[in-house]
C-alpha cells in the first residue's frame, strides 16, 4: 500500500481546515481561534492571535474592509454577519499589554533593502527583522506610513507601527530618496514597496505576482506599487519576507505560501436548528465593552465541518479525525514493528454504513477508507480471522448446501428471479416461501437462494466474495438473465456494486404499487426504521410506506433516518460495547413499534426487545414470532430451500448429514442467549462433544461429573462443559470460545 492510495479516500475533507471566513481574510486570520478566545475574555491571547496574522492590528482593525463579513455563516439563518472589526478593535483596545515577543534568534548576516516605509514596506521589513536580518528601509519622506500620514487616524496607527518594532533593529533612512538600484549593490536582497505611483526602477512589467519577483532576481516588488490594495499589501509582507529567505537560501525564488484557495470562501455548512442571534450593538462611540464583545464574538459558529463524527458512534467512539485515520490505514499496513496497530480495532468497528458519506458536504466515505484497509489486512494476512469467522462460515453454507436456483417448473428460463437474501428465510421461512408464491402468480419468476456475499465484502475477503459473485452470476445467466426481485436493501446494494449489469427491482415497491396487497394492521402507530442500506433506494422506502399505509396504521418517520441498526460491517465480536451502544441507540430512537423491512435489523431488534415487525408480516398477516437461535435459523434456510426444491422441480431434497447429527443437547435459554451473543451455533457444541466421546480427549471433574473438552477450527477454539444425560443426550453447562490456539504434546 502506498499512502497516497489511503490518503486519497480524505482529501476533499475540510475538517480543521480555515472556516469560510478565514479563505476571505487577506491575512488568513484564524477567525475560529480569535472568535473562541473573545468569547470567553481572553483579551491577551486574541490580540495575539489577532497580532500574529495582521501585523498592524491597531491598523487593519480600523480599515480593513472586512471581506471576511460576506463569508460569515450567521448569515445562513437569517441573522446579520459578525462586526469582525468592531471585535478586533475591541481585542485591541482591552488588551492592556501590548508589547510583542521578543524572541532570541542569532542574527543573520545578509543584508536586506526595503524602499518605501508604507504599509507594504513596514509589513516586509517588521516580518524580515523578526528573524534577525539586518534589514535598511529607505524612504524619500520624514518619517513612516506612507499614505496612511494624511489619514485622520494616523496617531493611532504611529502608535501602533513604534510599538511592533520597539522589540526589533531596523535601520530606518528618512529623507532618503533612492533614485536608482545602483544605489543599494551592497545589499543583498531589495523589496521595493514605494505605494501607489512609486517609482519601480522599469521592472513594474517584469513583475510576478504570485512570487513578488522581477526581471532582477535579487529584487522582489509589492504593495501599492503594482496595484495591491492596502490590506493586501499589508498581507503581503509576511509572505514575500519568506521567498526573500528562500532566495537566500538558495538563490531562487520560489512560492512558499500553503494554498489559501479563495474558491473555498463559499464552502458553507448547514446550521440546522441554530437559534438566531442579533447583531450586538455597541452602546458607546467607542466601541464594544468587555461584556459587549463577548457576546457578539459568541455568535460565531466557529465553523468547522464536522458532520461525520456528529453523525457516527463509531468516529464518536475513537475521536479520530479523518486526516488521522487515512494515516493510519497506511502505517497500520506496513508490518513493521514500529507499527503499533492502532487502527486494527477500529477498521473492524465500522458499520460501512454510509452515514458518513451522506452528511459530508464533499461525499468522504469513511467506510469505503475502512473497508480498503481490510481488504489490504486480508491481502496480508494482517487480519482478524475470528472477528468474520461465523459469517463467512454461514456464507460458504449459503454457497454451497444452502443454495439453490431454478425457474418456474417446467420452464428452462424466466424473466424475473426472487432473490430473498440469506437472512429472510432463515428468521421466517413464510416470509421467502409466501413471497415466491406472491410472485410466481403475477409474474413469470424463478429464484435463487443463497448469499450476496456481505459477509466476504464486510470481512475484506475479495476472493471469497468474487467467488460467490461468479455462483450468483453463472446460475442468473443459465435462467436466461432475468430481472431480480430483491427483498433485501443490502443484497441490492451489493449487486448494484458488484453485479451492475443485472436488473434489480425491489419486492417492496411490487407489492407497492399492487391495490390487491391488503396487509393486516398489526399497530395501530408505529415507526418506519429505514435500513442503511436502503439510504438512496426511493422506490423501496416508499413501496414500505404504501403497504403500512394501506393497512392504515398511523406512521412515524425518525428524526434521522437511515441509520445503521448496528449489524452492518458485523462489528459485534470486534467492538462489543460500541455494537451495544449503537443498537440501543436505534432501538430507542423511537417509542413506538418499529416497522422494519430489513431481516439483520429484526434480529437486533429482538435482541433489544424492541416491539418490531417486518413488513411481509404485515403483508401476510403472520403471527408474531419468537426470538429464532442461530440453530434454529440454520435448519428454517435448509427448511425453506427444501420446499422450493419440492415446488420448482418436484424432487426431495435431503440435507447432508454429519456424524454428530444424533447427538442431542439440554442447553438453558440464559445459556443459548449468550452462546448466540459469542455466535457459538448449537452444531459447534454437538461437533465437539462427539468428538470428545469418540476420542476420550476430555477432562473430567470428579466432584461433580462435569467434562470439558475443546475442539480447535482455523480461527476459533471452542470449550464446552457439559454432563450425560442419558443415551445419546448432553446437558450442556457452559461453553465459549477464543482466539488462542495450542499445541498437544504426546
């Protein structure tokens, strides 16, 4: 992996970056950072702020224009934009010590020319002598300011000049006209800044104004003299004493300003639900008290985007910012030992919801950054194989005993194949088996059963997933390429990614728009709980709709829709406080029924107890079901494929059959709730106690009769601890498994 590749999933992220404001601001004053320190009194630390940008800001608080008020976000709702001057003057006036740093730096030995000791000159010579170069500035006139001596204010901004070079040594020629560059040979670089009309010794035409140079390349150009307005000029001197240094340095000019894209002034956020908040007027002529400042400087919105880590529990969880964690997909990838691995965690906590790329003005998919990284682990083997182990178990069942494709009997092809997903049947096997009949009577449908393939995508298995892509792929082509009614948002999604040339219609918006649909009113209210993965799928969302609103319950939209219900990206074993919390979160985003059509978010919601229901309940007017073990979710896919296989082709379909099948297990329901929270399936125990009775490998507590015995699979050990309970029957007292392997010795 290079870092480009990780880096390249952030860059149009502007978290941290300058506010709109701040891209107006000639000086590129931290408007967020003044604003914050103003708020709260910090009158030292904002004149510092406020100093270190402006370089005059006794000057720039009187005339700047303030460019910055056209980009000011308190104007998105409604309210008038911040008296930004009026706050600097107040920064400036409350400040009671003003004198600047003073810091120790060796002198330098290059001598440096200014002509002209107006605001430009000033601006360059104060920015230069900081750091110590022996810097001369000449000017034709009595004394500084240049076009500001005539200005009724000039006192104030003497005041200010005397006191930002009363901690530097600068060698200031009044009265001294420089009349021809001959003049200044001793000198090692000139800048010439001699305002409006000036004289520009015949290189005004040579001049470049992205790097202040001219045809000479020892003399640099700016201010009034090549039309830069006072602000600007001011702002300049900064700038330009860096490419001085740098043509010092190496004898060339070069750009040595960061980008500062005026285009991004009009990069604005939303500010929903933001109280507005009046301009404050100041009482006096003088300008804003303390107390006045601080609540005008309290209206800004310190804007800064933010929207992901407000929008996701998971970016909440880990307070990384996205700059941050693009960094660390790469360093995390390298294998070196200096790595700490401090994204593993996190790359397998993310839902890959999409949430983040929703609410994100420049679409930054966190997700798709995360989702890359695991496919990079996987490639390396940097991976974690026990947090997809189940799932990618569950999907090469799915591939291979579970799966099942076939027309309408009789037929060789068909124009329209109900894919139900893995899960649908598997939670309610009525659900696929009354569908397919829903549909075989209005259309000419065959199906297939088996896996989209989500769990090899989730887990960054890309050879799984193209394998089961090719399966799905192979059996659609043989039934003649028909359209695939899907049931399942994410199965849809991950086709429309993956599979994009087959057509997809959703079973939802079918039924939606079929009158002859009369679903059963199982609430009275309730609330929709859209998936994630039906985020951008309209015609899904609002076939649900018409069929709850046809059965006519009262129906409540949440407030934030779409959001993961806490299975997406099979976070749980990774993350299993943040898998809590987010699925508890979705469980009590409402108080009233929820109404789902998303099979994975049924089965969270029933392990919240959250009253829910899926739509194809309402549909077919089905009772309400109980919570459904993993055991038992196994056989309902071999139960439903083997009445499809009866009703498609009119043969009997028998499941494999396994040594330890005759094996039969007591296990309490607190116990089968935790074996099914750890995703230990009632096959694994039986597989470990037939192997633990044909073997003899098992311990034995003599005290109570209880043996434990274990049974290692490439990812996972499993332990359980158990008793006889007659013939071929096991109480079943504890068990769980682990990542840790270990070696028997003989």
């Amino acid at each position: 992996m290079q870092m480009q590749e990780a880096t390249s999933y952030v860059s149009k992220c502007f978290n941290g970056e300058p506010a709109s404001c701040s891209f107006a601001c000639p000086f590129r004053l931290d408007v967020r950072s003044f604003m914050d320190k103003a708020q709260r009194g910090r009158w030292l630390p904002a004149y510092k702020t406020l100093r270190n940008a402006t370089v005059f800001p006794a000057i720039v608080s009187a005339l700047c224009p303030q460019p910055c008020r056209n980009h000011c976000q308190r104007t998105t709702v409604g309210d008038e934009a911040l008296a930004i001057r009026d706050l600097e003057a107040a920064a400036v006036r409350l400040t009671k010590n003003r004198k600047p740093d003073n810091f120790v730096i060796p002198p330098k030995a290059e001598k440096i020319a200014v002509i002209g000791a107006g605001p430009a000159g000033l601006s360059c010579a104060l920015s230069l002598a900081q750091k110590r170069y022996q810097v001369t500035v000449f000017e034709k006139d009595a004394g500084w300011g240049g076009a500001l001596r005539s200005h009724p204010d000039f006192e104030k901004f003497d005041e200010d000049i005397a006191l930002q070079f009363s901690v530097v040594e600068t060698d200031f020629r009044f009265n001294t006209e420089v009349t021809s560059l001959d003049m200044l040979d001793d000198y090692n670089v000139i800048y010439v800044a001699t305002g409006l009309n000036g004289n520009h010794f015949g290189l005004k035409d040579s001049w470049e104004p992205e790097l202040q140079t001219t045809a000479n390349p020892r003399v640099f150009m700016g201010g009034g003299v090549v039309g830069t307005p006072l602000m600007e000029a001011i702002a300049q001197g900064p700038e330009v004493s860096k490419a001085i240094e740098h043509f010092i340095a190496t004898g060339k000019a070069a750009k040595t300003n960061d980008d500062f894209d005026r285009t991004k002034c009009d990069r604005y956020l939303r500010h929903d639900g933001a109280p507005s908040m009046p301009l404050v007027t100041a009482a006096s002529p003088e300008g804003y008290t303390d107390e006045e400042a601080r609540a005008e400087a309290a209206r800004c919105f310190k804007c800064d985007c933010d929207y992901c880590e407000r929008s996701c529990e998971m970016l909440e969880w880990f307070r990384k910012k996205p700059h941050r964690i693009a960094v660390e997909v790469f360093t995390d990838s390298q294998g070196s030992t200096l790595s700490s691995r401090t994204l593993t965690r996190e790359a397998y906590s993310c839902n890959i919801c999409g949430k983040c790329k929703s609410v994100c003005p420049e679409a930054v998919d966190i997700g798709a950054l995360l989702q890359f990284s695991r496919e990079d682990r996987m490639k390396t083997g940097i991976h974690i194989p026990a947090f997809h182990d189940y799932w990618l178990r569950e999907q090469d069942f799915y591939a291979t005993e579970g799966f099942f494709a076939a027309p309408p009997k009789g037929r060789d092809t068909c124009a329209y194949a109900f894919f139900p997903g893995c899960k649908l049947g598997a939670g309610e096997p009525a659900h696929v088996l009354k569908s397919y009949d829903y549909l075989s009577q209005k259309l000419d449908a065959g199906i297939i059963l088996g896996c989209c393939g989500a769990p090899a995508y989730w887990a960054g298995d890309r050879q799984r997933l193209e394998d089961n892509i090719s399966l799905i792929r192979t059996h659609w082509e043989k039934l003649g390429k028909p359209t695939l009614v899907f049931a399942c948002a994410s199965c849809e999604n991950l086709f429309n990614l993956f599979m994009p040339e087959i057509p997809r219609v959703s079973l939802y918006e079918i039924m939606g728009k079929d009158d002859r649909v009369k679903p059963a009113a199982l609430f009275e209210n309730a609330a929709i709980f859209d998936p994630c993965a039906a985020r951008e799928d309209d015609a899904m969302q609002q076939g649900v709709r018409q069929l709850a609103d046809r059965a006519g319950i009262q129906l409540e939209e949440l407030k934030d829709p779409n959001r993961c219900c806490g299975y997406g990206g099979h976070i749980s074993q990774a993350n299993p406080a943040l898998y809590d919390q987010i699925t508890t979160n979705r469980a009590q985003a409402s108080d009233k029924p929820y109404i789902v059509y998303c099979a994975n978010c049924r089965d969270v919601f029933e392990q919240k107890d959250k009253e829910c229901a899926h739509i194809l309940d309402l549909v077919f007017d089905l009772p309400r079901r109980k919570k459904q073990d993993l055991q038992t979710k196994r056989v309902n896919s071999l139960e439903v494929k083997k009445q499809m296989v009866q009703k498609l082709t009119g043969e009997s379909f028998t499941p494999e059959s396994h040594p330890w099948d005759g094996v039969k297990l007591q296990i309490p329901d607190d116990l089968r709730d935790e074996l099914d929270r750890r995703l230990i399936v009632e096959d694994d125990l039986k597989e470990a106690i037939w192997l633990a009775e044909t073997s003899g490998e098992k311990f034995v507590d003599e005290a109570d009769g209880l043996f434990q015995c274990s049974m290692v699979k490439p990812a996972l050990t499993y332990w359980v601890q158990y008793k006889p309970a007659g013939g071929n029957t096991f109480e079943v007292t504890s068990a769980y498994s682990h990542r840790m392997h270990f070696d028997r010795e003989a």
